[in-house]
C-alpha cells in the first residue's frame, strides 16, 4: 500500500504576505509612452474581434496565474491544460498601480516563449459568452495597444487537445523584462504594493493554488522561498 505524497510545504506564507500589506489609493491610470487607455469602444472591438475567431465547439480559456484563483467569468468545466511553447514567467514590467507604485514597481506574470506552462483551461457558458468576455477583457486590458494581448493557442489534456484563448507577451511591447536576473525579479515581488494588493500576495496565491491543482512549477517555486527569504530579512521574521 502506498502512502500519501506529502504537500509540499511553501517558505512563504500568509504571515510572510501580512508584512507588506498597507492601504494605497488607486492612483488611476499610468499610461506608457505610445499608449492610452482603453475605451469602451476598444474593448467591444477586441471582443468582437475574439469572439468572431473562437471555435465553434466550446470557447475555452487558458489561465496560468491570477486567472486561475480569480477568475473574471463564468465556467462550466475546467481542464488542467499545458501549453508547449510558452512559459509562465514574470517578464511583464512595470507595474506601478495594480500591484506596485512608483517607489517599488511590480512586475506581472505573462506567458512567454519557450518551454512549457501547465495551467488551467475553462469552459465558457455557451449561452452566456460575450457578457463574460466583457468582463474578462476589461479586467486584462487597461491600456490600447496591449502588452500581452489575447490571442488563440493549442494546449493539450487528459481529454485532448483544445483551441484556448489567452493572454501572451508581445516581446516588442517596450514592456518586456525577461532577461531579468532571478534575484531582481525576487527584490521586486518582495518589495512591491499597489492598491490591489502586493506582488507577494499574487506569488503566494499563484503557487498555492497551483500545488493544489497538483501543478509543481520549479521557477515559481523557487522565487517563492527567495521572496520569503527577503521578506524574513527585511521584517526580522524567524523562519
């Protein structure tokens, strides 16, 4: 008879996360050089623009970070899915609202070239698609042209392949950083806050429900115990 695997046990935690929670307002929009804000207009666009292209046999989406313990719809059904090529990494920079400031910009997963992702797909309502794309395209798209659009890939799991709609780096965007060193990725995610929250609050809630899921991704594993480690550091925590 085989025992039970043992969940592993993460370095950082919730008490970790504690430490860096503060109030900030919402500073409003931090607009990029070369871009807006979106309008309504540009997000009706894009989910006309999505929906006219998605697969007549189940409109599925690809999430591999927030998406996956928040996510901005409706589901049916959900697939662990994983997308050869693409990586999950923390090359989407900077952020200095939603979760980091001018002081300690955050910096955001995307997917990225290369490797593998092992995420979640999701079945959108067939009889409720365009109000929940509205939802999930104005939660992923504040700015026009964006950094990581939407955009059609093929992921593969237990039941098959699937056509999956997701989010993924545009490299020329001028907001690329992945050839960041992993110990400056680190200082940026243990540092930052903006007014949703703290970037090590998204790498916590990112790794522990992947581990739920049964999804053990080494990279982000690793950043896990170098952001905690710093935090300890930082707050003289005990580990």
């Amino acid at each position: 008879m085989h025992s039970p695997v043992q969940k592993r046990q993460m370095r950082l935690t919730a008490d970790h996360v504690a430490k860096l929670a503060r109030e900030i307002a919402d500073p409003g929009m931090q607009a990029f050089p070369g871009r807006r804000a979106a309008t309504d207009a540009d997000y009706d666009e894009t989910v006309a623009d999505i929906m006219a292209g998605a697969p007549a046999d189940g409109f599925w989406v690809f999430a591999y970070g927030s998406l996956i313990w928040n996510p901005a719809f409706d589901f049916t059904e959900r697939r662990i899915a994983r997308a050869h090529g693409w990586r999950r990494t923390f090359c989407l920079g900077w952020d200095y609202r939603f979760r980091g400031n001018a002081e300690q910009p955050g910096l955001m997963l995307a997917l990225d070239r290369g490797g593998e992702c092992t995420g979640v797909a999701f079945r959108l309502p067939d009889d409720a698609l365009k109000p929940n794309m509205d939802k999930l395209i104005r939660r992923e798209m504040s700015m026009v042209p964006s950094a990581f659009p939407a955009r059609w890939i093929t992921v593969k799991t237990a039941d098959g392949p699937l056509r999956v709609l997701t989010f993924a780096m545009n490299r020329n965007s001028g907001r690329y950083y992945g050839d960041l060193p992993l110990d400056k990725v680190a200082d940026a995610l243990a540092t930052a806050c903006g007014f949703r929250g703290s970037m090590a609050e998204y790498l916590f809630s990112t790794v522990s429900q992947l581990e739920d899921l049964g999804i053990h991704d080494r990279h982000l594993w690793r950043l896990q115990e170098m952001v905690a480690e710093r935090i300890e550091r930082a707050h003289g925590m005990k580990r």
